[in-house]
C-alpha cells in the first residue's frame, strides 16, 4: 500500500485508487496529484492500495479486497491483512475511492446510503446516478469507513482515466480542499434490491442495458443460451456478462431525485 499526502496537518478526507489491481484509472489520478502537488485548502490523504494486484494486474491476491473489511491484521489473506492496515489509515477520513466496470461506461456513484455528506457531495460530482447499496454492503469499504465509491467508467479504458481525473477534482473541489465551484446536477437514485446470480456456464450474455428499466416478462440475460426473464420489472445496475464470477450484476429500483440543496453563502 503506498500512502500519501498533499497539504499539511491531519487529513480529514482521503481518496483511495486501487482497491482492485485490474482497474487502473484512479491509480493515475492519484499519481498525478502527487506530480502536479496542487497548492490544498485542506490537506489530503492519497492511497494507492493494493499494489501487489496492480503489479500483477489482477483484480485481487487472494480475495476481493471489496469484500474482505474490515479485514484482520492476522488473516491468512494478503487483502484481509491490507483490509485491515487500509482502515487504519483511513480512520476519521471522509474517502472517496475509485473504480471501474465492465458493464457502463458513464461514471455513477456508489454510497451504503444516502447521508448528509453523501446528500450534500455527490451531486457536486460529473457522475449520471447515485446508487445505494443498502442491504448489499457487506465486506465492502463503506462498511468500515464513511465512503463514497464512484465508478469512473471502462476497465482499463483512456475514458476511465480521464474521468477518474475530473472526479477526483470535483470531490476535492466539494470538500473545500481545492478552490473553484462545481456544478451542481439532479441524480436519479437507484437502491440495490437483489443479487443477479449466474449459473455455472461456459457462455454468458446480457440482453439489456444498465439503468434501463427490464419490463416484467423481459428476458435479460443468458448462461450457455439459457434464457433468465424477468419476473418484475427492475433497473439493471453493474450488469455484465463476465465482470464478476458467480453474478451477472444486480436489479434496483428507482426510489428518488437527488439534487444538492441551496448552500448559503
Ligand atoms: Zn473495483
């Protein structure tokens, strides 16, 4: 894990790249704020986290480090040990961590839920949706620390990066660590309600597109030209066919509009 800081004093928010070894753009992000050192208003924790996987370019060691928080300084795993050290560090840190997809290449956001900060921040931020993990967050960084994940866009893709620059920028800008305004954007809402799960198969399709409402009766998706329909009507969210091993993605409704509410000068 490589830490960081821009500013001086002790940071109260943080931004973490990294936290899977195959998604490369936030790790850039994070390397050029270390290039440029831009002058802070508030000082910054910078994290890259698992730099082993990044080094091997695979999204994890041993186990997702997404789904190993809050981790265990004496685990056999090289990403529940890390899980454990990253908490440490991020302690009484507001984080904004960056990710990336298989399955959309418009940047959202991911909260546990819909907070204050997260009411107040997000839609500072060139994101299309917020999404809320609620019952779904289980292992995952937000459940240790208060988070907000966004996912930049493509694995692996320029766009990604590029994104995961301007994110970055804007959530700092938000916070008041950096200078400058940002603009302020409604956001639909979209809460988790089911895990997606996929068959063992050789094959894997997806028929529809992330965001998009599935009508009842609709099929989806398919593993090995089995077809899976849709028993109610539900908003795919992180659908791919191989993004994850054992799921295609997940259903969500739509619960809301958020837009920042008037901040008094
Ligand atoms: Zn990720």
């Amino acid at each position: 894990m490589r830490v960081a800081q821009i500013g001086s004093g002790t940071p109260e928010i943080a931004v973490v790249a990294g936290i899977h070894g195959d998604e490369p753009c936030g790790v850039r992000a994070v390397e050029r704020l270390l290039d440029e050192r831009p002058t802070v208003e508030r000082p910054v924790k910078l994290i890259v986290a698992n730099e082993e996987a990044l080094k091997r370019r695979v999204r994890f060691v041993d186990e997702d480090l997404n789904r190993a928080f809050p981790g265990d300084p004496n685990a056999e795993t090289h990403e529940s040990r890390l899980a454990h050290e990253l908490v440490g560090e991020l302690e009484g840190c507001l984080t904004f961590s960056m990710h990336s997809t298989q399955s959309h290449a418009e940047p959202f956001a991911i909260v546990n839920g819909v907070s204050e900060t997260a009411t107040e921040i997000v839609p500072q931020l060139p994101v299309t949706a917020l999404v809320e993990t609620s019952n779904f967050a289980e292992g995952r960084l937000f459940s240790s620390i208060e988070t907000i994940e966004v996912e930049c866009g493509m694995q692996g893709s320029e766009t990604a990066a590029q994104n995961a620059d301007r994110l970055t920028r804007a959530f700092l800008t938000a916070v008041g660590a950096l200078p400058g305004d940002t603009v302020c954007r409604e956001l639909p809402i979209y809460r988790l309600t089911n895990v997606i799960r996929k068959q063992d198969a050789d094959t894997y399709e997806v028929f529809v597109e992330n965001f998009t409402e599935v009508e009842s009766g609709d099929p989806f998706a398919a593993a090995d030209g089995n077809e899976q329909v849709a028993e109610e009507p539900f908003y795919p969210v992180l659908m791919s066919p191989n993004g994850y091993r054992d799921v295609f993605g997940y259903a969500a409704e739509k619960v809301d509009v958020l837009s920042s509410p008037p901040t008094a000068d």
